[in-house]
C-alpha cells in the first residue's frame, strides 16, 4: 500500500435550502481508487467542478468519505484517534497566500506546527532553519509575512507544512494567485522537495507547464477520474484534453499543430529542448 | 474619448522615512477604443494606476483628464466618471450580493437613478453581452459555476455603460476553457462596442494573443509602452523585470540559436507554426 491509497471513494454534498431542509445531493467525487507510492510527484488536473479540490481534502482529513476508504500511511483517515497523525503526515498548501499565515514573524509562523506537535524548543528551531532552507527562505526568517512578495508567502506556508516531517504535501492550486516568478519560485521549491528530501507531492493546478515533471498525472471531470498516465501520455491527447476544458503546454501546442499540417514530429513533446531536437532531425 | 495622465505620481508614507513612489511621472494616453494589455509583477504598481484612471485613488502630483477634463476638479462628477470607466476587479464575483442574478446586475445602474425600465433594460443587454443564458437570471449568483460567476460580475459593469472597461486580472484562478471563454468575450465585446479595454495580465501568452499595445510597469515607473512585438523583443529587460515574453517566443530563440534562419519575432502560436513551416519547408 502506498502513502496514500483510496479505494472507491465517493462524496456527497447535501445542499440545504436556507430552512435548512434537504434541497439535493451532488456527488463530487465518483468512485476513485488511487495509490499513491511513497516519493512520487502526482498532478491532477480538471476544470472548476471537477472535484480535485474536494478529493484533495480527503486525503488529509479535512473531509471523509461518503463511501470508500481513504489511508494515510496505512491509517483510515476515519479514525479519529490517528486524526493528528494523518494531519502530521500530510500537509496542504492552499490557494491564497495571505489565508494561511498566522505569525508575526516568519520564522514563527514556520515555528507554529512542530510547536503544536509537542516538539522541545530546540528541535523546533532546527526544524525551522531547514525547512526556510529547502524553499530558499532562510535569509527572510526574521522579516514579517505582510512584506513578503505572493510567492515568497507561499513559499513560507510550503516550509510550515515541511517543518511537521510530513511524509506527503498536498498543494492546492498555490500558484493560482501569483506573478509569472512567484510562480516558478514556488515550482522551484516544491520539484526540489520531491527530488531532494523525496517527499510525496501531490499538486493541483490549472497551469500545463507546472506538471510537466510530474511522474503521474490524474484528469478528474465530473468527480471521476477520466485519464491517468504521464504527462507524456496525457499530453499526447491534445483533442480530448480540450474537451475536458484543459489544454496542454504552449510547446505542446505548437508542436500538434506543426504535425497537423503535414511536418513529421512525434506527439507529447513537452519542452522547448523536445522540440527543437525533433526538428533538428528534420534538418 | 480619450483618458489623459500628465505627469502623476503617486506617493504614501510622504514625510516619513518609509515613502515608497507607488507612481513615478507616468504619462500617458489611452485613445478611444484601443485593447490595451497592463503587465507588471506584484507590487509594480499596475494595481494602482488603474485605480486612479476612475478617480478611486488621488495622485500626489500630476494630473488626469478625461474627455479633456482633469477628473480632480470640483465641478467634476466622479460618479459619472466611474460609470464611464468601469473597473472589474480581481476575483470580482466575491462582490456579488444579491438575492438574483438579475437584481444584482441591476445594482449599478439602479444607482445612476435611471427609471426602472431603463435599468431592467441594460441588465438585461448585460446579461446578453456576457453570453448567460436567461435561464440564469433568476437563480442565486451563488449557486453558479465560477466562470459563470465572473461573467456576471463584468455584466453588473457593463450595465453601467461605460466607455473604458478595465479589467484586473479577469482569468485568475480560472481553468483553460474558462480563461479562453472570458478573454474571448472581452474580445468580442471590444469588437462588437469599441469600447476601449485595459486588460491586466500576469499571463504573457495571453496578452500576445489579444492585445494591440502593452504598457509594462516596474517600480512604479512606465517602463514600456509599444506593441506587443516590440515589447516583447526587450526579453532580457523584462526577465530583469521579473517577466517574460511569451513561451513561442523562446522557441523561436532556441531554434534561432541552434542556427536556423527564424524570425524570433514571434509571439502567437499561429505565427510561430507559420514561421517554423516557412523554414523547414525550404529544406
């Protein structure tokens, strides 16, 4: 079993009129079974309503399942005397920068989780140092967040997830909010977590470019999960994405349409370098 | 008609050690009906130049005209001024209240104390504009999808009438579809009005794709003001200035370096494709 596995899970939402009294059910998440291993890099992609965010919050407790099971390393995430070990175990990482810090200080905001988990001062304060290390924001660590640029914010919040030794971090859309380097600051970060420290990464995003190192990628529409592969093999599938209210790099993109008109390239090219090869070849 | 800015500065903390120059000497004029792209990082002070283009903000020094009337002169009307430049702000559906879809579009001009046929009128050639369908109207905005929500929040502006619309990052946080979906409805609502557009983007690609002028801003200071083509051949300046141009571009750059004759100056995906075919034909 991997860090984080769900078999069959399924989510209702009870929506409610203002008397409150039942006004329908929308089933958000449709039967998904996933399994996650542990040092993977997973994307998952959808259009808005498509259920990744609510998926997402199952797979640290925030919401529990309908139907279906959903482990945290081995633990159901049902079980409520393991709630603060699964909350431990798998952080998230939200889409709005200025909702998730809560410290003066960053260094005490990144302070705040070891600090609830009981950990001794000291330790606290190593923890701290590494964690502003591994998303380069150690030199900021006595500056206060409110004068942080967006990404160097979500970066913080990245490092108060890291700072709790967690096993999986969970990132909800975080680049949603920000600049064009905000955001390859923030991709930075979390790439070196996954290759560096080998933590489990599992992003969310409506930015193409961003996974496209992910070695798994998920498409969820209408709550289920409606194609699986590598970016390689989801990228390939320029109609079908297109479909899904998604689309594929820019790189992509260009490459399917010089093929569409008649030039011999290979389909899910992904990099600039990809391309300029292929075409290299061409003479 | 036209919108003015002579010389306008805009200052905070003035006599304290901490004051920043938010505007510094922007001039500028934003002839009738142009698609007009703002980029900048966070913080560069894009945010704050299009508020003082409705009077919401008061330059330090300099000033605005509008329709060749400077906006800051007491027999000025503001409240006219904002109903002829209307100004859709980030994450706009978060202003939404009201009980209706309708009744919410209907706010705006209901306010310019116009009768209520007048005002039911507009809404709905709003609602038309933004391409909801009727069956909308009378649903809670709340209960609409995101895309939906932000097209009703540009048609509560659009009710207004106004001359200028400027739009502050209208794709933020949106899927593929639904970015393509708003930025071609402000397209098509420039082409079908001649209403003049100022479209604030973080996206280089997307500004590529639509616009005919771009003004980048850096520390406050109107960096460039051309279009896009020649804008975006300053690469290096705008890398310095925390932007980029669009992806093709760095294609055609690589191509270019690998000693094919491309024109790198490109910036659409149908152009690039144009331009590689061109090349490689002639092999």
């Amino acid at each position: 079993m991997g860090i984080i596995k769900t078999k069959n899970v399924v989510f209702d939402y009870i929506r409610r009129n203002e008397e409150g009294d039942v006004e329908g059910i929308t089933t958000a998440v449709k039967d998904v079974s996933m399994d996650i291993q542990e040092g993977d890099f997973i994307a998952i992609l959808g259009h808005n309503g498509s259920g990744k965010s609510t998926l997402a919050k199952h797979f640290n407790a925030i919401l529990y399942p309908t139907e279906g099971t959903v482990w945290v390393n081995g633990k159901d995430t049902t079980d409520d005397s393991k709630l603060w070990d699964i909350r431990q175990e798998a952080g998230m990482v939200f889409q709005n920068p200025d909702n998730q810090i809560i410290g003066q200080v960053v260094e005490e905001d990144v302070g705040f989780g070891p600090e609830n988990m009981g950990i001794p001062t000291r330790e606290i304060w190593e923890r701290v140092e590494e964690s502003l290390k591994a998303v380069g924001m150690y030199e900021y660590r006595k500056h206060s967040p409110n004068k942080l640029s967006g990404g160097q914010k979500q970066r913080v919040s990245i490092a108060g997830v890291i700072a709790m030794h967690p096993k999986c971090i969970i990132l909800d859309e975080p680049t949603a909010m920000l600049d064009p380097n905000g955001r390859k600051e923030v991709i930075r970060a979390v790439r070196a977590l996954n290759d560096v420290e080998r933590v489990t990464v599992i992003l969310i995003t409506h930015y193409m470019e961003e996974i496209i190192y992910a070695n798994k990628v998920f498409v969820m529409d209408a709550g289920e999960i409606a194609m699986e592969g590598t970016p390689r093999e989801i990228f390939s599938q320029v109609e079908k994405l297109k479909q899904l209210r998604l689309e594929v790099p820019k790189v992509t993109l260009l490459a399917y349409e010089l093929k569409k008109s008649g030039l011999d390239l290979p389909d899910g090219i992904l990099t600039t370098k990809e391309l300029a090869d292929a075409l290299e070849q061409k003479g | 008609m036209a919108l003015i800015l002579d010389h306008v500065t805009y200052e905070y903390g003035t006599g304290t050690e901490l004051k920043v120059k938010a505007l510094d000497d922007i001039n500028l004029v934003i002839p009738d009906g142009q698609f007009i792209g703002l980029i900048g990082h966070t913080g560069s002070g894009k945010s704050t130049l299009v508020q003082h283009l409705n009077g919401l903000i008061k330059p330090t020094s300099g000033n605005i005209y509008y329709n060749g009337k400077d906006i800051h002169d007491e027999d000025f009307s503001k409240k006219e001024l904002r109903s002829k430049v209307g100004l859709v702000f980030q994450y706009p559906e978060h202003q939404l209240f009201e009980i209706d879809v309708f009744s919410d579009v209907c706010f705006g001009p209901k306010n310019l104390g116009l009768d209520k046929k007048e005002v039911e009128l507009r809404a709905y050639q709003a609602l038309k504009q933004v391409g909801l369908e009727d069956e909308y109207f009378y649903q809670s905005p709340f209960d609409l999808s995101g895309g939906q929500k932000r097209r009703v929040a540009i048609a509560g502006v659009l009710a207004m009438k106004p001359e200028v619309l400027i739009l502050d990052e209208p794709t933020a946080g949106l899927d593929p579809k639904g970015r393509d979906e708003i930025l071609g409805l402000v397209s098509k609502l420039r082409k079908e009005t001649g209403m003049t557009i100022i479209l604030v983007s973080h996206s280089m690609d997307d500004v590529a794709e639509y616009v005919d002028r771009i003004l980048v801003m850096n520390k406050g200071r109107l960096m460039f003001d051309d279009e896009p083509k020649k804008v975006f051949s300053h690469v290096e300046e705008l890398e310095s200035m925390g932007l980029a141009a669009p992806q093709v571009t760095y294609i055609m750059m690589e191509l270019k370096k690998r000693g094919y004759p491309v024109d790198t100056n490109v910036i659409t995906i149908s152009e690039a494709a144009k331009e590689i075919k061109r090349v490689w034909a002639s092999k």
